[in-house]
C-alpha cells in the first residue's frame, strides 16, 4: 500500500526525466511522489560507464547517476513508491493510478516517464555481457570501441545509423542482417554500404554473445546453410529498434504509430490536460540522458503552471 494516498503531481518512470520532474516539482513545493516501475532507473542501470552526461568530468557509472539523482529528489522532499502502476484513470481529476503491490493513490497531476526499451534478441549471453561489451546505444557507447572490430545486429534506419556513427570509432564495423537485403532507406542504406569501414554478412543470425568478462567475438549462423562458426569481435551493438513502454496508456493518451506518447512540442502536454509526457516515452530520435533530463525539467513545470492555473480558475 502506498504510503499517501493523495499527491498533488505523481510521475511514473524513474529514469533522468522522472527524477529531473521530481527535482524541479519538489522544489516547487508539490510534494510529488515517483513510482519507481519494474526499473527503478532506467535503461541506465544497465549501463557501465557513463561519459556524456555534464557535470562528472571522469566518467560515472550508469546505476550510481541514478542513484544521485534520487537521493537528489529525495532531499526536497520527494516521496518514492518501489511499485509498478498497473492501470491508470484519466477519465477524470482526481487522476487514480492502481498500483501491483495492491492499492491505488489519486493525483492532481501525472507525469508519465516510463520510458523506452531496446529491443534485445533475447539471448542469456547478450544479457550476461549488457554493459561489458555488448550496448544498444551506439551514440552512448562508441567511444569505448576505438581501435576495435564490432558488430551490429540489425537492417533498418537504426542499424544503419548506429554503424555509420562507430566507424568514427572502429577500425572495422560488421553489419550481421538476417536476410539479403536491408529495410532501411535508400539513403540510410547507400551511406552505410559505400562506408570502406563497413562490411556486411547477409542472411546471417547472431546465436550467440561470446566471452566470459568481455565479449570476444560472437557465434553468427547462416540462415541458408545452418552453418554455425564464430567471429570475432570486441563489441556487440543490437540496433533492431525500441518499444516505448506505454501499453498501460493506450486507449487513455493519444500515441503515434509507434507507439510513442505525443505531446504538443515544446511543451510536455498530453490530450488529456493535467496529464504531461518526458523522456524516451515520447521521444524516438535522440534517447539521451540529457535529453531526457531537459524534457523532465519541462514536465514539472507545465504541471507547476497548470495547477497554478486550475487552483485559479483558469
């Protein structure tokens, strides 16, 4: 059960939009609560070492930023709730929100920052090596691979993307695609294979992620002859794309074909007023941590503005 039953902003997601609105909302004197969700912080607490983030000059693991932010938001008075929203009422303010651990609590204002998850290929070694050579953000991770050969899973616009943005890095980029020709757009495509840095196995399958500590290569099976045979490789990226995490709004918020909660640019705004939207739940281009931060700092102060104005009238 939830420790209040009441908040005047509640904000769903606990990754660097929904600590951010927490930060900003807290100080504002909204007293807001974070349900924390089946992640408490994200997709960052799946990643090592983080170094493009403003404000730690070294570097700074994924899980303790997350961790600094939360203790960040708890010192002005954010409540947190280790719970998962299972439904939500946004038929009508008072918001309820039900919550898996049994109970509900109602809000004035909801923030929704439940974010975004890459899709995986579901393999318990590509989960074992998550963060120790495997990524799923090339713009986050490429740094590490100067020098190195790596692989990337994928044949759409985000393969083509990711591959191009590590031959900055790499020495040598392999794209592993499952069939003999890509998705991806012409151009995207064009760019990607006329790139001397990067080759291509068609009609090929990732099986397995090999290396004990650190990945050394990867087992790629041929989808034509069944042959299996390693290759190696010092990183693996999976760019086949991500699945914003908004099942639990569909039919209540308006979202766009992929899924992705639309807001009214540049403000945080949902078809339902009193209800607002930050970080990778809406966003579908950038899925930075920054990015997501500025979009939470934007999210508390439209509900900040919108219950000043519904306790005027306005």
């Amino acid at each position: 059960m939830p420790s209040k039953t009441h908040y005047r902003v509640a904000i769903i997601g606990s990754g660097p939009a929904g600590w951010t609105a927490a930060l900003y909302a807290s100080r504002a004197e909204l007293e807001p609560v974070v349900i924390e969700g089946p992640q408490p912080g994200g997709q960052l607490t799946i990643t090592t070492e983080v170094e493009n983030y403003p404000g730690f000059k070294n570097g700074i693991q994924g899980p303790e930023m997350m961790e600094i932010f939360r203790e960040q938001a708890k010192r002005f008075g954010t409540d947190v709730e280790l719970d998962t929203v299972t439904d939500v009422d946004f038929s009508m303010r008072p918001f309820r929100l039900t919550l898996d651990a049994g109970g509900a609590m109602t809000a004035d204002a909801v923030i929704v920052s439940s974010g975004a998850s890459a899709k995986l290929l579901g393999l318990p070694s590509e989960k074992l090596l998550m963060g120790h050579g495997v990524s799923a953000c090339a713009t986050c991770d490429g740094f590490f691979f100067k020098g190195k050969e790596v692989v990337v899973v994928g044949g759409g616009d985000t393969a083509m993307e990711e591959a191009t943005f590590l031959t900055k890095f790499a020495s040598q980029v392999t794209i592993v695609h499952r069939r003999d020709a890509f998705r991806a757009s012409k151009v995207m495509a064009g760019r990607a294979l006329e790139n001397p840095k990067i080759d291509v196995r068609w009609n090929t399958t990732v099986e397995a992620v090999l290396g004990d500590d650190a990945v050394t290569g990867v087992t790629l099976r041929d989808v034509t002859t069944g042959e299996e045979r390693p290759f190696p490789a010092d990183g693996v990226f999976i760019a086949i794309g991500h699945d914003p995490n908004t099942a639990l709004f569909r039919g209540s918020l308006t979202l766009d074909d992929e899924g992705y909660i639309q807001v009214a640019e540049p403000r945080t705004t949902t078809n339902v007023p009193g209800v607002f939207a930050a970080g990778d739940v809406t966003d579908r281009i950038y899925r930075q941590a920054v990015t997501a931060a500025g979009q939470g700092c934007k999210a508390a102060i439209d509900a900040e503005r919108f219950l000043e104005d519904a306790a005027l009238g306005r």
